[in-house]
C-alpha cells in the first residue's frame, strides 16, 4: 500500500525478493495535476502497471465491501509505506501476522506526513527510517527497526527521499526475513519525545529574509524539489511582483554596511546574493515564474541588469494572494 516513488522503491525491494510474494497493491486514486490538470498515475500504480500485479485505488475503506475484497487475499502482512490514507482498524486486523510501516524518521520523533521536509527545515543533522506495526493512530505503533541516516549539509527534501527510500526498501526486508523464521522484537514509542510532521502548505515555502541564513537554507533544502522556496520581486514600481523559486546555495559572506534583510546584493562569487538577518545567502540558481531554471549570472544580467537601485529588493507577495 503506497503512492509516491518513495513507495515505489519500497516496492522495487520487495519484487526483487524471492522470498515474498506480492499478492496486490493499494495505491491512491488518480489525482490531477501539473497545469492540464490531467489525472496522472502516482508512481506506484505506474511501478505495478508493470508487473501484471492486481491494483485497487479506493478512495476509502468505509465501505465494508473494499474491506473484504482486501481480506480475500488473505494476506500475511500489509505493507504501508507513504500511502496517504489513515486504515481503520478493520483493515489493520486483516493481516495474518500484522500491518507494517515503513517510516521515513526516527520515531518517535516527526510523525505524520512530511517527515522528511521537517526535519531538514529544522536543522536536524540524523534521520533514519522506523519499521513499525501499525495501530490505529497516526504513526505511533510499537518500533521492530530502526537505521540511521546522516543529513548533510547540501542534502535536499529529493535526494534524502531517494536515500531512506532505498534505506526502507532493505530494512524491511530484514524484517520480513524476520517474521518468517519467528518473531520480532517491538519497543514502544517514548510519548515524551513524540513531535510531529503535519504535511507541508505551499505558503510555508516563502522566504522569510528577516530569518538568519542557515534557516533560510534549511528551509530552501526543505522544500526541493516540491514545492520549491520562493520570493517575490518587483523589476519595477509599476511592474506586477514575479515569483521567484530559489535553488538551494550556500550560507556567504558577512552582510555589507547598511545592508537590510531582503536587499539583492547583485552577483558575487558568481551567486546571487540576498541579504538575510546576519549574513548573505547565495542562490546559485533561480526559476523565474513560467521561466526555465537560469542560473544567477543569468538572471542577473537578463534582470537585475535592467533595473535600477531601487528595484534591488525583495517584496511581499501581490495583494491577490500570489504565495500560493
């Protein structure tokens, strides 16, 4: 059960085991999206579209009838990993052995949706993967696994996914190696040390400069590739505000003499460099709104090279409501 591609890698690992078999798979209905608003398969259903493999996408499990078509596989175990519906416990009480998940954070630690963006907009320097059994509460099962995961220092939401992705994939293989030769062992979680990782609004991805330039970088990281770190600035007093999405650099240099949170500082050390609260952040590369991405000589000679001085600063988001 599993939507995303961190999902699909699960999944990847299970197909390659010989060991287990793969009776169907659950992933979430067909969702629009991109600017057709088309319904695109989620990468899951993709993975299992080819392997012959039955898929079923309810929308819920309220219905007894989707309740008993999943106990007439009669399965040994559910896997769960990123499927984005909440089983009740009829579902949960189907699995010959148990329901397991697999969790993109040290549990107890970020439960919920977003683990891993939350964690690198924070600061946090390890993450990991838990293997849980699954109750009916939000990630807060008993524990069978954990791995630890450093995050560096250049590490994105993207490419940290793709690691504890394949991280998961592996460590629930062990597991399930495990359960068939006996038992496995199950701590319950500290709820002292429970925080939690609600899923991530767009708004959230605006940059606040007036922040210090680590946590400006944290959140950048955090929110690449999807929905991507943004600001808004204005070419001119007349001109409407452009969205700009920054890529995610580098804490830089001290802040020049009179320099304000937000103030565009122009190239330097072939960046793009933003005032923050204490020091220059630079931005490697932009993508201006319906641009392709640019990097920042680029954008700075094919924009910031057409303004004057006084267009050298960020802006709020327009009063319609652009931070979405």
């Amino acid at each position: 059960m599993g939507t995303p591609q961190f999902a699909a890698t699960v999944l990847e690992h299970v197909l390659a085991c010989d060991d287990v078999t793969v009776a169907a798979v659950y992933t979430q209905p067909d969702r629009p999206c991109g600017r057709g608003k088309k319904c695109q398969p989620g990468a899951v259903k993709t993975l299992a579209l080819t392997t012959g493999l039955p898929i079923h996408q309810p929308e819920s499990f309220k219905d007894p009838a989707e309740v008993e078509r999943l106990a007439a596989y009669k399965p040994d175990v559910l896997i769960v990993a990123a499927y984005g519906m909440i089983l009740p416990q009829a579902v949960l009480d189907i699995p010959r052995l148990m329901p397991i998940n697999v969790h993109a954070s040290l549990l107890p630690a970020w439960r919920g949706a977003a683990p891993i963006e939350r964690a690198i907009a924070a600061g946090d320097t390890l993450t990991g993967v838990t293997i849980m059994r699954m109750v009916a509460a939000l990630d807060a099962g008993p524990m069978i696994m954990q791995r630890v995961l450093a995050i560096g220092p250049a590490d994105t939401a993207g490419s940290l996914r793709a690691e504890l992705a394949d991280l998961g994939g592996r460590l629930l293989l062990h597991t399930l190696r495990r359960l068939r030769t006996g038992g496995v062992p199950m701590v319950e979680q500290d709820p002292e040390k429970v925080t939690y990782a609600k899923k991530i609004d767009k708004a959230e991805a605006l940059i606040d400069w007036t922040r210090p330039a680590a946590e400006v970088h944290n959140l950048i990281r955090a929110m690449t590739p999807h929905p991507g770190a943004f600001f808004f600035w204005k070419p001119a007093p007349d001109k409407e505000a452009l969205r700009i999405i920054a890529h995610p650099g580098r804490v830089g240099c001290p802040l020049p003499p009179g320099a304000r949170p937000g103030d565009i500082l122009g190239l330097l050390e072939c960046h793009l460099g933003v005032a923050c609260a204490d020091a220059v952040y630079f931005i490697p590369t932009v993508v201006p709104a319906g641009k392709r991405p640019m990097d920042a000589k680029a954008f700075s000679c094919g924009y910031l090279g057409k303004c004057d001085d006084d267009a050298m600063a960020v802006c709020g988001p327009p009063k319609s409501g652009g931070a979405a």
